[in-house]
C-alpha cells in the first residue's frame, strides 16, 4: 500500500457535506466512486475536515490508502478523468509516509465566508456568497470580531448536533474586510466545532446591520449557550481555502 495526499477542490453545491451519508451524495463518495474504477477494492478516502451540505473547498486535503506504486501525478491525472463531470477536482498529490493523517496532522485550517451586500441579486455569485441586501459597517464587525480571538468555551457558536468532546477552542484568526460589494470574514484554528464558522459570521452579520455592539456579541459568547447565537449564515458563502500541517 502506498498513502496519498490529496488536495482537493469542489462546489459543494449539489452534494449533503465531505462525508459519505445515505441521505445524498457527498464528495468523499465521488471520489471514492472515482478509485473504484482504477482499482476493483474499495478505498476509503480520509478528509481533513467535515464540510456540510453546500459549503466549498479550494483547499481541502484527504488521504488515501492505494494498493498500487503510481507516480503521484499519475493518480492525480487518472481520478480526475474518472470524476468528470462531477464538480470535484483532485489539483496535488504527493505521496507521504504512513504516519500521515490528514485529518490529525493538520496544524491549522482556513475559513473563508463571503458576503455580498448589494441591493441587487446575486448572478454570478449564486451559490458562492450570502446575499445580504443592507450595507454593513466593516469597520464595526472587525472590531467585534476581535472580542472571540483566543481560547473560549465555543458553546453559543456550536451546533445542536456537534459531536467534539469539548466546546473549547482556540481562534487564531478572525478578520473582516471588504473588497467592493464583497465582505471577506477569514477565519483560522486548528479545528472548528460544528457550525462555528458560520454562527459567528451570522452574528458578525447582527453587528454589520446595527442591531448587535461587540459588547453584545461578547456576552453572547459568555453566555455559553446556542439559543444566544444570532442566525446561523448559509452554507454557501463558506469555503475551506487551506489546511496547514
């Protein structure tokens, strides 16, 4: 056997998250589907992080177990054929040694969620952003951002169904910019509870509009409990752009 990296690009659109479910197809199937057809045993194809139903990755990485010796760009070039014309493209692979994990041996991982605030609807960006049709304050939203860096207990940002031994997290990264009719709200840690990502960027959102103050959203975070969570952002404007290891 020889163990692969695989980094890996999709719209998470059509499938129900990375992992294999029975209620839908999800991108882990796809591309498990993909190895069956250059090998007769089935592989289990190993991810770094678990995205939901609708996000994206330009950057996720998985690992694989294969029974043959193939050059790394070999592997890369044959599961890529086999996946069309499914929206899921295999861009690296390298292959590592065993002790490899890609789930364990991430060091860090990045969130990107984006925001369009325009009156007008999305075209272009269906699918790929939250369409929010009031102008938010930035500068507002990146100094609230600031009160959730550091090691919290998560609790109000994690969902119902989260399944982490602990709601105690470290946030290394939370900035917010804007780029045109485009809000950036970049996120970094070594793991995320479930939803995290998104309950914080929707409670960002009740900052943006004016209905919450960092101090509001800071004493949702002391509150430790979801019900004090402002709405959750859509699936689609989230994106995993990279896993560091």
């Amino acid at each position: 056997m020889t163990r692969y990296k695989l980094t890996v690009e999709y719209d998470g659109t059509p499938y129900v998250g990375w992992q294999s479910q029975a209620n839908g197809r999800s991108v882990q199937g796809a591309i498990e589907e993909a190895f069956l057809r250059l090998v007769t045993d089935r592989v289990v194809v190993k991810g770094a992080g678990r995205t939901d139903t609708g996000v994206h990755a330009t950057g996720q990485v998985a690992h694989v177990d294969f029974p043959r010796d193939w050059p790394a760009m070999k592997l890369m070039d044959a599961l890529n054929a086999h996946l069309r014309p499914e929206p899921v493209a295999i861009v690296d692979t390298e292959i590592v040694g065993e002790d490899f994990d890609a789930r364990f041996s991430a060091k860090a991982r990045h969130y990107l969620y984006r925001i369009v605030d325009r009156r007008a609807p999305l075209a272009i960006d269906l699918d790929r952003a939250w369409h929010v049709r009031t102008r938010l304050d930035v500068a507002a939203m990146a100094e609230a951002a600031k009160r959730l860096l550091g090691t919290h207990d998560f609790t109000t940002f994690r969902a119902a169904r989260c399944q982490a031994k602990s709601p105690m997290k470290t946030l290394d990264r939370l900035d917010v910019v804007r780029d045109g009719d485009a809000v950036l709200v970049r996120a970094s840690a070594r793991s995320f509870l479930h939803n995290q990502v998104r309950s914080m960027v929707g409670s960002l959102k009740q900052v943006g509009i004016g209905l919450w103050s960092a101090d509001d959203l800071a004493a949702a975070l002391a509150e430790a409990d979801r019900t004090a969570c402002g709405p959750v952002a859509p699936a689609a404007g989230l994106t995993l752009v990279k896993v560091d290891y």
